[in-house]
C-alpha cells in the first residue's frame, strides 16, 4: 500500500461540479493499494499518517503530528500510484488492485482514520476527480507499507 501525504492548508475533489470532500488544515493522502495488501498495510499507513510530526510548532517545523494539531484528512484513492513506467510511453497499472478490492480496502482506510477521531472526508471511488490543495511547506511525502524497514 502507498501513500502520497501533502501537509496543506486547505485541500477539496470536486466530481461533476460538486465539492465531494472538503478539509481545512490537515493532509491530503493520495492512496495506491495493490492485490497483496493486507490490514497489517492499513493498520500501519494510518499509524504513520496520523503521528508522523510535520506539522510545526514555534520554531520547530516539524514536531507536532495529525492527532497533536486535530487536523483533517482528505482521503482520495489513486490506483496510479501503482504505474509502472520502465518500459514504453505509456504506464502500466498491472500492480494496482483489482476494483472490488480495492475499494474495499479504501473503505477499511477511511474507517481506520475515522476511528482516530479526525474529521476524513473522501474522494469518490473511480470517479474522475479534480483535487485542489494548498500545499503548506511544501510538504509532501511518499509512504509505502512494504518498503525495506517498515514494521508489517
């Protein structure tokens, strides 16, 4: 499972004209899944997003986490992160879940999060979206729950 987390301001996906999810301050998360994720991939996206401290405090730029400033999430599934570019012009998404799982796997996302207490709005599943943020730093960071280190 991959993450993609923006620390911003503001962030809103708008289908079809219409605002779908809105936060204030808080992170964007930008969420790939493929076939071989696993709740333990869950459990660990959303400890990290939720106490990862880049938000500031003082002169500190990074000391205070999700939960320390009750920030918001806005939560928006993204199979692309799972493209594969090596070879050709155009990317490949063979490594990206199949639908029905991961829109499952999405929903157990959001509930994680909502289950910490933050307010989490959400894109709409395989809807074509439009994303705006206001990416405050910038901060943006890439997390993956099977990359070398991580505790699954």
């Amino acid at each position: 499972m991959r993450a993609l987390i923006q620390r911003v301001s503001s962030a809103s996906v708008t289908v079809e004209d219409s605002i779908v999810g809105q936060i204030a301050k808080g992170v964007l998360v930008l969420l790939g899944i493929t076939n071989e994720d696993t709740e333990k991939d869950l459990d660990y996206l959303v400890d990290k997003i939720t106490n990862l401290r880049i938000f500031p405090e003082g002169e500190k730029e990074f000391d205070l986490s999700l939960l320390d400033i009750e920030g918001q999430v806005l939560a928006v599934s993204q199979f692309t992160l799972y493209a594969d570019t090596r070879k050709g012009r155009r990317p490949s998404f063979v490594d990206a879940a199949k639908p029905e799982f991961a829109k499952e796997m999405y929903e157990k996302f959001v509930a994680k999060l909502k289950e910490t207490g933050l307010k989490v709005e959400t894109g709409t599943f395989q809807a074509m979206m439009n994303v705006e943020s206001i990416n405050e730093g910038p901060v943006t960071l890439w997390l993956d729950s099977k990359a070398e280190g991580t505790k699954n």
